[in-house]
C-alpha cells in the first residue's frame, strides 16, 4: 500500500485549533468524495482519516492517487491552514478494523511517518516519499525513482505555493477531471481567463499528475 500521513503546519499558531480541526475533517471528507467518482484515479483504498491531534493519514493502491490525494487537501485547507505529507510504500497490518482511526502497523506506515520526520528537516517542503526498506526486485519503486518522486513533489509544491485562491480553485477542478468550460461558468470568469491561470502554472501540475497516473507505481 502506498501511505499517507499528513499534519497541520505550525498548528500551535493557529488562532482557533478547533475550528481548524473540523475544516480538516470536512476537507477529508470532500477529498475521500472526489476520489471515489474520479475519472483517472481508484478510490483510496483507506480513505483519508483523522487520526490523533492534528494529523491525518490514508492508503492507496497506487502512487499516483497517494500524492493526488495529499495534494487535494492542502489546496482545499490554503490559505488559513497548511499541510504537509510523508509518503509512503509498504506491507500494512490492521490489528483492529473496528476501531476508529483504525489499530494498525506496519513498514508502509513505518515508512510514511519517516516522510513526516524529513519534512520536518526541511521546513519548506510540504510533500515527501519514502519508500521504505527494499524487500526484493519487484518493489515497484526503484531506488532511483525515489529521489525522482520528491524532485516532482519539490517543484509542484513550489508552484502551488504561488498560486492564489482563484488559482488554487482552478487547479483542484483539473485534477478533479472538470473542464476548463465548466471551471469558467464556476468562477464567473471567460474561458480566457482560466486559459491565462492555465498557463501561469496550473496546467503544468495537471500535466505532471496526468503523466504521473499513466506510468504510476502500483
């Protein structure tokens, strides 16, 4: 499974914690929603939950919908709240599916949560990929393809970082398989107008996913 586990940024600064904790959940639940009908991307295999303080976590059959998913959730929850996510491939064991969030352990979550701890050494990054210890020649992500994976978490967040709300808007609808039409009669805006916020960085990040699903791990 391929693992997601997410926090709240500089949560303690937040002004009302509680507040931002029910945006969260609302924002999981939307994210969980829009997978589940997407036209690209499978259903998160656990969806996004939250779990203990201001964390959140997840799993998905494949790397693709993982990042996509922790994606989703920053540009939902930007500009008042940021997140970050560790990422993560391994075998997962439940120890208790009755239990919410749910009693479980394994090298998927042992390698999502070392994510987490380099992220906290590199203050500003939001996204990165751990794959976990290598456990044969069929692992599905390479040593190699590691370093390739966080240079694309790199550059897509460092884009996102420069969009604005409307900007942020946009880019959720491409990822989400809506059109630039449909996007323009949403925001009240011309097509133009979307067409320019499109070239400005949007479209390069739907791009990059969309290449990204074609040729995924799984």
């Amino acid at each position: 499974m391929f693992t997601v586990i997410g926090d709240l940024v500089d949560s303690r600064r937040l002004p009302d914690r509680a507040a931002a904790q029910e945006r969260l959940g609302d924002v999981l639940v939307s994210v969980n929603d829009d997978l589940a009908e997407h036209p690209l991307h499978p259903p998160m295999s656990q969806p996004l939950h939250a779990t203990i303080g201001d964390e959140f976590q997840g799993g998905a059959d494949d790397l693709a919908t993982a990042l996509l998913a922790g994606l989703l959730v920053r540009l939902r929850l930007l500009p008042a709240i940021d997140v970050r996510c560790g990422f993560g491939h391994g075998e997962i064991t439940v120890h208790d599916a009755t239990r919410r969030p749910l009693l479980q352990d394994g090298p998927g979550w042992w390698a999502a949560r070392a994510a987490v701890e380099e992220l906290g050494r590199r203050r500003t990054a939001r996204s990165w990929y751990d794959a976990g210890e290598p456990s044969g020649t069929s692992d599905p992500v390479a040593a190699g393809q590691v370093g390739q994976i966080n240079a694309f978490l790199l550059a897509r967040d460092g884009l996102v970082d420069r969009l604005n709300d409307r900007g942020r808007r946009l880019l959720d609808g491409l990822l989400c398989g809506l059109t630039q039409r449909e996007l323009a009669r949403r925001e009240g805006i011309s097509e133009g107008a979307v067409s320019q916020q499109v070239a400005r960085g949007v479209g390069a990040v739907r791009e990059a996913h969309r290449m990204l699903s074609s040729g995924a791990p799984r």
